[in-house]
C-alpha cells in the first residue's frame, strides 16, 4: 500500500498544517517537511509536537525522520502543502518550485481567495478549504476544537486525484470538489466576522457574539458579502459544520432575524474562549491578515461598484489596532 502514496511536503508549519500531518503520521503516510531555517529544523527534531483532536485523545508527534533543510533538499514533490500566511505566499511559491515535480501541485491551505493572485499556475494549484479550527495554547499543545472537513478543490475547476480520500479520513474527512470558489467565498464570509469583526473589536467569540450590538454588525458583514457573492454569480458551497450565509445575512431567503441572532449566540456560546487566528496575531503583535479577509470583499466589491461600508469598516478598525500594538 505505501508504495501508491503519492510524493508529499509542507513547507510552513503550522496549527491548521499540525492538523493535516496528525492525520499523515495516525495513517503512517510518508511526507517531508521543509524547513526554511536551521534553528527551526533543530528544534522541531529535538522535541515532539503535542496535538489535541476533537476527541480530547493527545497524541506525540515525531517528527525527526520526516524534517528535511530545504536547500539541502534534492527530492521532487507530487503535493506540496503550503502552510504560511496570504502575505507571505509568493514567496513561499517561489521557494518551493524547485521541488515540485514536473506534474507536480501546491496546495493552498490559506484564508480567503488565495489563488485569485496566482492565475499563471493555474494547473499547478490545488485550493485547501480547511473546515476546523486549531490553535496553539500557551503551552505548545495544538488543540483543534472542532471536527472539521478539508475541501480540495483544483483550480482549474476539476475536481482533484480521488487517492486523499484514502490518505486522510478518518482523522480527517476530505471532500473533493469542482466548485471551490462557491467554499471559498462562504468560508471567506464565515472568517470576515470570526476573524474580522472579532479583531476589529479584539474579542473572543463570547465577548463578540454575546453582545447584541456586535451580532448586529455581523449580520451587516453578512448581509453585504452575500450581495457580493449574488453579484459575482457564484453558487454557495457551505463547509460541513457551517450555516450557509444565504440564510444569515438578510435580504431574500434570510431567516427572521431573532433565528440569525440566536445562531451567533449560541456559536458564541459553544466557543466561548476561542480567539481566532486574526486576534491572535494583534494579542503577539503580528502583522494580521485583514487585507485578504475583509479587504478582498472591500476590493472586489468595489471593481463591482457595490458599497461595503460594514467591511471598509471592519478593515479599519483592525489597522487601527495594528498600529496600536506595533
């Protein structure tokens, strides 16, 4: 069996890129990681990773055989997964093309349109949906505290090689798809009010959604982004785990407003403590990736002359904390 794997990297390491090599080390399916910096190769060989799934069971991960220096590397990669942020992308590509096999892909696991800046690699590029949420603690552990799926989706609109339904499930339930524009944009207005709203304000998803004023502001997100996803003519794919945005924002096939409110309490509820990845980079100091969540419904919107004020909004404010705390 593990001579049918295909040939597989990650270049970034980290909680979202933690998850998908738990369910390669739990199915014992070979892959390399390529460490950028010598430091960074040191230490991921010198301690094992700890991961939480959703189950509360903590697993040990070495990852000593699997860590490579990537110019050192010489080996040729059928998929390579890239774990950095939007904003350090292009660089990462370029990085990784010497090691991407001659019909070799990325896979994207990043926020928001990613492959939107990438069309010349168009047939290189696999879109990464990525439907759970994982999150460093303060003391290393990876926690992930939902189940969740991973969509992959081609950019070129087909639908990718059936063999991740063998190599991830069951730690990780794969859905390969021919539509993932239509689970990027409703992941897209999932993280504009997770991530956004909830770095605008610096809050974790309780403070946020237990407040009526900021579930009202999330609503109007909502509501705008679905307007733009009517006029881009694209078709909603709802992440499994999810509520599509088709009935929570308003407007037509929206569900009354006390049923809209009552969904973001009891998410606000149910993830009380959770401060999602944008509002872990302000609490660090890091540079947030605001520009594509939030901005790209604001760019977007705007070749299409449709008014975002909710999100220009949102943009902002989060800027404006940014500034603060650097």
């Amino acid at each position: 069996m593990q001579n049918t794997f295909p040939t597989i990297a990650f270049s970034g390491i980290g909680s979202v890129t933690v998850t998908i090599i738990h369910a390669f080390y739990q199915n014992q399916v070979p892959f390399k990681i390529l460490c950028r910096n010598p430091d960074r190769f040191q230490s991921l060989g010198k301690t094992p990773i700890r991961f939480q799934g959703p189950n509360g069971k903590i697993t040990s991960i070495d990852l000593k055989n699997h860590l490579t220096l990537a110019d050192t590397e010489s080996e040729k990669f059928d998929y390579i997964l890239i774990g950095c942020k939007n904003q350090n992308l292009k660089e990462y590509l370029e990085e990784t093309k010497p090691f991407l096999s001659p019909k070799g892909k990325w896979i994207l696991i990043q926020n928001g349109i990613p492959e939107s800046n990438f069309k010349s690699y168009q047939n290189q590029i696999i879109g990464g949906v990525v439907g759970w949420n994982t999150q460093t603690l303060s003391d290393g552990l990876y926690y992930q505290s939902n189940v969740g799926s991973l969509i992959l989706g081609e950019m070129s609109g087909d639908k990718p090689n059936p063999i991740w339904n063998q190599i991830l499930p069951p730690h990780l339930p794969v859905i390969l798809t021919d539509k993932l524009n239509g689970f990027r944009w409703h992941k897209l207005a999932i993280n504009s009010i997770i991530n956004g709203l909830a770095a605008s304000k610096r809050q974790s998803l309780g403070e946020l959604f237990l407040n009526y004023q900021s579930r009202k502001e999330a609503l109007e997100t909502l509501t705008e982004i679905k307007e733009l996803i009517q006029k881009l003519n694209i078709k909603e794919q709802v992440v499994p785990g999810s509520f599509p945005i088709q009935k929570l924002g308003g407007g037509n096939g929206a569900l009354p407003n006390w049923i809209r409110h009552l969904i973001l309490i009891i998410l606000g509820l149910k993830y009380f403590r959770i401060r999602t990845s944008m509002v872990q980079d302000l609490d660090n100091g890091r540079t947030t990736e605001i520009d594509f969540i939030n901005g790209e419904v604001v760019k977007t919107a705007k070749e299409l002359g449709l008014p975002v004020p909710k999100n220009e909004w949102i943009v902002s404010k989060v800027k404006e904390q940014t500034n603060k705390t650097n």
